[in-house]
C-alpha cells in the first residue's frame, strides 16, 4: 500500500473568496474505505480549521518521489486519547499521479556547504540558484579550485513550510561548471548520488511544497484580478 502510517498529507480546498488553501496533518490509520488523520493545520496561519461534515477536499500525497492527489470527504471527528478525523478514501485506484519521476526543479535559495570526498578543494559555504530531488545548480566562489566530475558531500539547509529547517547530507557529483551570462558569477551543476530513494525524499517533499507556494500565489493574484 503507497498510503503509510505518519506520513504528511496535504489537504487543498477553495474559500469563499476561491483562494486555494493547504493544511497539513499526518496519517494515523489507512483503511481501505477510509483515513484517519489528525487535526490539520493551516499552512498559511498555523492555526487548526474547524470543518464541517461533508467538507470536499482534494489530498495531496509523495510516495517514493512521485506525487497523488485524490478526492476525499470529512466525514466525522473521532474522539479518543488522541483526537483524530474521518476522512473518505476511495482505495488507491482513485490516486492520480501528477508528477513524473523525473525530478521536477524549483528556482530557490537554499543554503549550501561543498566538502572534496578526496580533498581536492577547501570546503565552502555557497546557496543552490536552483533543486530538484535529482540535483541543484550552486553558486561557486570565484577561488574555489572545484572541477567538473569531482565527488562531493553536499550539506542541504531546507525550510520547509511547517516551519522546521531539515538538514540532509547527500554525495554527489559535479557535472559541469559555467559562467551565469546575467552576473557573470561561476555556476556548478550538481547531481545528487545518494544512497537510498530515501534519503532524497526531503528534497522531494521541499521542492513539492516551493510548487504548492507558487501554485498558491498565482491563483491569488488571479483572484485579486477579477475582483478589481
């Protein structure tokens, strides 16, 4: 089953002023007609929403690098030690993958520190101009001695949308190094290598949430445009 137990889940919905909405919550029990989850948050306030019964949602939900979406209904808040809600859920055949797994890239600032795996230049500090659960594009100080094919350990800084900053170390490879023709600042195209699918799922999940924020921002300014 894709759907695991304390995995995060993103619920969207449309307000009354046809904003689209995130909230997030984790997943307590997957059952075959049915989810429950706890409290969710709202990702724009921090604050826990109050839903009605039969409120409709579309759940949003990675799973080994590739992104769902499927329908579900509230059905009914579940009391206990830890309060939980009822969610609809139409088995798996109702999950639609909307993203390829090739990895989708987001243009973000995301700090960065380059080790030499054999020491072949001094460590530096730098931020990524773009990431993307397949690599990341990095500023490179102009004394910096780093050469196409060079292996290296990567310390990634994400901030993701709850607010926790997750640390992630991955090897990697330097691919090419260019000129920026706009800032005429060295550039470095880096392929992750990592160990595990799992331990490129931070970035997934970061990159996925850079989407939703600008998914989310357009929709609003459109909003805004009509109402003038």
């Amino acid at each position: 089953m894709m759907l695991k137990v304390g995995a995060t889940l993103i619920l969207e919905a449309t307000d009354d002023e046809k904003k689209v909405v995130h909230y997030r919550c984790k997943l307590a029990e997957c059952k075959e007609n049915a989810l429950l989850i706890d409290y969710p948050i709202e990702e724009e306030t921090g604050k826990t929403p109050v839903f009605l019964n039969g409120s409709s949602f579309t759940a949003i939900y990675v799973y080994e690098g590739q992104v769902f979406r499927f329908p579900t209904t509230f059905v009914q808040r579940i009391s206990g030690q830890v309060p939980l809600m009822l969610m609809s859920f139409a088995g798996e055949e109702s999950m639609e993958g909307i993203q390829r797994r090739n990895y989708v890239r987001v243009e973000t600032i995301v700090d960065a520190a380059i080790h030499s795996m054999d020491d072949a230049f001094q460590p530096f500090t730098t931020v990524t101009q773009d990431i993307g659960g397949g690599g990341a594009l990095i500023v490179v100080p102009e004394d910096s001695k780093i050469k196409p094919e060079d292996h290296i350990m990567i310390w990634l800084s994400l901030p993701m949308a709850s607010g926790q900053c997750v640390y992630v170390k991955l090897q990697a490879q330097v691919i090419r190094l260019f000129t920026d023709r706009n800032t005429n600042g060295n550039r470095a195209t880096i392929k992750f290598l990592p160990q595990s699918e799992r331990d490129r799922q931070p970035i997934i999940r970061f990159c996925f949430e850079k989407q939703l924020e600008s998914r989310k921002k357009l929709l609003d300014m459109e909003s805004r445009r009509h109402n003038v």
